[in-house]
C-alpha cells in the first residue's frame, strides 16, 4: 500500500531540505518590510510648541519645534549678549504657553548731578535703571525721562538734583508817624507826644536750589508777632490853617485829624435871631464857628468840621435841636438867609 511502507532515511533528509528552502524564500521575499516596521516603533514624530515671545516692546505667539529657550532664540537668530535680559533661562525647557521674554541691553549715559556713569542695561523702565545702579534719589530731585519710562532712544537719562531747606526769616516792620494839630501851640512848632515803636514780621520760607545754581523761594507762612506803635507829633498851627488844609485834601488825606462823619439837616441863626440869646451854653458868644446841637449826639465843646461852613465848636442846644439836626450860627441874618436849611457832613476832630 502506498504511504505505509517503512520511512527510510533518505525521506527524511528530503522533507527537512523542503522545509528550510521555504523558509528562507519567505525570508527573502519581503525584508524591506520587517525593517521599515521595525525603525518606526523606534522613532516618533517631531513635537511642537505654541509661546508667547516678548522682545522689546512687542509681542507675537509663535510654534517652534525648538527644545529649549536657547534653542528657539538661536532660531530667531537672537544672539544673547552678557547684559541681555532673557526669562526663563535659555536651558529651560520649552511648553504650550510659555512666554519667553528678551530685552537687548543698550548704553546708557547718566548724568547724575555734575557726575557722569556710562553703563550698559537691559533695565525695562527708568526706574528700574537707577535700582540697578543703585542711584538714591532725594525728596524733589527731578528725573528725565520720567521714572515710569522705558530707557530713551537718545540713551541719556538726567538727574537733576535739587537741595531744599526751610528757613525762618524776621523783618522789621517800620513805625509810621502821625501828626496832629495843637492849637495851643505856637504855629510851626512841633512836639513828640509818643516815640513809638517798630513791629516785627515773622516769615518761614521754603527755598530749592537746582545743579544750575538756581534758587527759588516760597513763603509757607507769614504773622506779625509783634505791633507797631505809631511815632505822634503835634504840630502847631492855627485853626484856619489846618482846616484849610483839610478842605484841600479831604477826608481819605487828613484822617488823621477827623474822627468820625455825620450827615445832619443843617438850619441857620444869628446873635440877634427871636428867642435867641448873645450867649451860648459853653459861655463863648453866638456867631460863626459856635453851633447849636443834640448833646446826646454830639457833646458840648467838641470841635467840628462841616463842609461848606468851616470849623466850629458844639456850644449851645435848642428845643427844636433834636437828633441829627444842628443849627449853624452866622454873624449876619443875610448870611443865614443865603445858607437856609440844606444836608451837611459834620467830622468830629480827634
């Protein structure tokens, strides 16, 4: 029967060359296949990064297959110089969101007061310029550009430096003289009644002085500490005379001698006038320059002044004199009779 004689050796060797012919033709058909499969388990795909750059004063989000913050600046071809800022550190790795911020470093000249530092920063603001360097600024001192800036293209930044002190000054406030008229005294002659005395002013001030030299002055506050005592002279001189005067200077000019104003209703009388008597209450005579009044407005004796009647003397009162009522004696009745009844200014003299 066939298939079921003896196996004999050399079917044996047969099968076994069969089978390793067939193997290595598999082998030999398909070995890009087996090697490709096999380098790509081994090799991933390349990874990318989403980040935020800041250089400058701008800002843009950009991908970068870069490993490192070094990596990506070299692929912006960003050379990192010695005083360059850089945040993170170039060997910090990259990742999404990650912003990366680089400042190039400039020279800087500072003039500080009549002293100059070159330097070179990378310093985002004026301010912190000066921190760097270790600058102490004064109360009042003046910085260009301002301290909130970033550092001028012009790559100068001024410090003006500026000394401020408070000083409490005194003046002296000079005595005024006063003069006033004494009839009892010969005309032309003077006299010192008080000697007076000056005031004192007391001032605080506040002054800077710039580098340039230049000074200025505020005054803070100022208060008289002490009064001034008017210097009084009398003068003599006769009734006419100053009265003269007063009418050619007028009330602001010869306030010296007026005390106080009154406007009244003035009438008229004479010496010889119906139920009128030759002498007046104070005992002087009637007629011009003696004046009848209201003791209670204006008392006996008090020397007046009235504008278009001269000087006068308050001596004598009547029934019908009441209040701001005065009557004005004249030497004649045709006198009194031109001057009738009219409003008048009375000054009663110091």
């Amino acid at each position: 029967m066939i298939g079921r004689g003896p196996l004999r050796v050399t079917h044996a060797l047969g099968v076994g060359l069969l089978t390793a012919v067939l193997v290595c033709a598999s082998f030999g058909t398909h070995p890009a296949s087996a090697l490709a499969s096999t380098t790509q388990a081994a090799s991933p795909a390349q990874t990318t990064h989403t980040i935020t750059f800041e250089s400058n004063g701008s800002t843009a989000q950009l991908v970068t297959g870069a490993t490192t913050v070094g990596d990506f600046l070299r692929e912006r071809n960003v050379t990192v110089g010695a005083h360059d800022f850089v945040d993170p550190a170039i060997d910090v790795p990259l990742s999404d969101g990650l912003v990366v911020t680089y400042r190039a470093a400039v020279a800087v000249t500072i003039q500080n007061g009549a002293a100059t530092l070159a330097t070179t920063s990378s310093a985002p603001t004026v301010g912190a310029l000066l921190e760097e360097q270790r600058l102490r600024l004064m109360p009042g001192d003046v910085v260009q550009p301002a301290l909130a800036q970033a550092l001028p293209a012009s790559g100068i930044v001024r410090i003006d430096r500026v000394n401020t002190w408070i000083r409490d000054e005194k003046s002296v406030l000079p005595s005024k003289t006063l003069h006033q008229f004494d009839y009892s005294m010969a005309p032309g002659t003077t006299k010192t009644i008080a000697h007076g005395a000056p005031g004192e002013r007391d001032t605080i001030v506040r002054y800077t002085r710039r580098d340039d030299g230049s000074v200025q002055r505020w005054v803070v506050a100022t208060h008289v500490t002490r009064l001034t005592r008017p210097r009084v002279v009398a003068v003599g001189a006769d009734e006419y005379q100053a009265f003269a005067q007063f009418e050619a200077h007028g009330v602001a000019g010869m306030g010296h001698i007026a005390d106080s104003a009154l406007q009244m209703v003035a009438t008229a009388y004479t010496a010889d006038c119906a139920g009128c008597g030759g002498t007046t209450a104070i005992g002087r005579p009637a007629g011009h320059g003696i004046v009848a009044v209201d003791p209670r407005v204006i008392p006996l004796g008090t020397r007046l002044y009235i504008l278009g009647y001269g000087p006068a003397i308050a001596g004598d009162t009547g029934g019908a004199i009441r209040g701001l009522r005065i009557d004005l004696g004249f030497n004649s009745l045709r006198e009194a009779m031109l001057f009738g009844r009219r409003e008048v200014t009375v000054y009663r003299l110091k």
